[in-house]
C-alpha cells in the first residue's frame, strides 16, 4: 500500500491510498478517515459505497462524514465504484463500465477478467484495511448512496453478522426490475436470472439473517425515483418484521446536498449499532 495523500482533518487524518489488487488486476485507490484516538484503541469500519460516477473521492469530499466520525471516533473507507485503468474494459454510457461495477462478480467477457468487486469488497480490501490501520475489523457496518446504497444493503444482507448496522441514500432497491439494473446484470452476469437474484437486495432480503438496523433516505424530488423502487424492499422488510426505518424527506434531490444534510443522523445511527449504545 502506497500513500497518495494524507491531510489532517478534525484533528483526524483523511488519507488516499494506492494499492495492486489481485481481485481486480489492476492498481487501486481508495480513501480512510481515521480519527485521533489513544493509541491502545482500536477503531470500528464503518464503509461509504458510493454512486455511478463516482470515485472515492467524491464522499470523501461531499457527504461530510469526518467531524462526526472524529466525534464517535470511527475509521470511515471510501472504496472506489470499479476498477480503474486504460486497460480495463469499459462502456460509452455513464451507467456501464468504470464507475458502474455495481459491487457484483462479473461473469461474462469482458468484464470477468476485472470486475470481480464483490471478492474485492468482501475480502481483498477489508485485509488490506485490517492490516495496516489500527481498526477493529469485528465491528463494521455500511452505508451508501444510490448504486453504492443497494451495494451497502446487498452486503448487509448477504454477509448477514458482518455489519451491525446498514444505511442508504436514495438506494436502487430492486434492479432486476429496473433500467438501473437490468442493462447491468445482463452485461456483467449473462442472461441467468438465478444469478442475477444472488445481486438484488430486494430478493435477498427475503432470506436473509440479518438481524441489525437498517436506516433508508429518499428525497421527494430524486429525479431517478422511478429507477429505485424503494417500495419493493420496505415492502419485504415490513413483511419479515425487519428492523428497518425508511424515511421520504420533502423537497430534497438525489445529490450530495441530500447526503450532507442528514449525514449526522445516519452516523449517529451507525455509531449506536458500534459501540451499543
């Protein structure tokens, strides 16, 4: 792991780093807040998974998370979206190809050979995390934003006791039934819908274990509310008696103005699920 930068930050540390990943083939960056803290202590994750388009950086810069991670004193990862590089496989449109992963294990050519983002995300990066920042990998939670917001439920849902808590801003909540999601899955994983469902937190969150909070934001005025379908996983939450708030905020969009302004409430929700209490 290399530094690209660190720069302090409420008398915390935001750093960039580089890395080889082996998941993806191909180098990396992501970004870690980490909060000033005793030295004998050891930090809990909580993971930002961001949007299509984006990077690590644009979180990191918009969704202002470091004064309440300081606050609680949480390390905070900002992964990026895909793989990056000219070598790497990618797409005309905005939604396909790098930053549009969508946190999944590519099946088909050509994206088999990179876009291996649930591995890196599960694995490869949380090792890399663990191995060199003081951080207690046994307390984690997630969160994101749109795309990263159905990956942050998706983790959850699949890995069941690794995260204490979930949130989402204005998550897609069931892709297999949306334009954000169908031309994705049909791209990345081929035509088997058996597949496709292990990718749709709406499904998954049928059987799924886990047992933490789950905390969902949408504004009244998300452009791409028709794309989410919010609907269909509170009404699969609500079924199964999960413990799941969902919120429809008046007047606000889909963007990080949205993020920043109930920022504080989900770290506060997160930081509850952390430390119990």
């Amino acid at each position: 792991m290399d530094i690209v930068s660190e720069n302090k930050m409420f008398d915390g540390v935001q750093g960039v780093y580089k890395h080889k990943s082996t998941s993806l083939k191909c180098s990396m960056n992501f970004a870690v807040f980490m909060p000033n803290a005793p030295r004998n202590t050891q930090i809990p994750v909580l993971w930002f998974l961001s949007g299509l388009t984006c990077t690590h950086e644009n979180a990191m810069l918009k969704a202002g998370m470091q004064k309440f991670a300081q606050l609680h004193k949480i390390a905070v990862v900002f992964p990026d979206t895909s793989p990056r590089g000219k070598n790497i496989p990618d797409d005309d449109s905005y939604d396909l190809g790098q930053g549009a992963g969508f946190y999944l294990n590519a099946t088909q050519s050509p994206w088999k050979e990179n876009y291996q983002m649930w591995d890196y995300l599960i694995s490869e990066l949380p090792s890399v995390i663990e191995k060199n920042f003081n951080v207690d990998i046994s307390r984690q939670s997630v969160m994101g934003h749109s795309m990263g917001g159905h990956g942050a439920l998706l983790l959850a849902f699949q890995m069941n006791i690794k995260f204490r808590s979930v949130s989402a801003f204005a998550p897609i909540c069931n892709p297999m039934e949306s334009d954000w999601g169908r031309k994705q899955f049909s791209a990345y994983l081929g035509s088997d819908k058996n597949l496709w469902e292990n990718y749709d937190a709406s499904v998954v969150a049928q059987q799924t274990n886990f047992s933490g909070p789950i905390l969902v934001d949408t504004g009244s005025n998300d452009e791409y509310i028709d794309l989410l379908l919010i609907d269909s996983l509170s009404k699969v939450l609500k079924e199964r008696k999960m413990n799941a708030i969902f919120r429809m905020n008046n007047g606000y969009d889909h963007s990080y103005y949205f993020i920043a302004t109930f920022m504080e409430e989900h770290m506060n929700f997160h930081a509850k699920a952390l430390f119990g209490n």
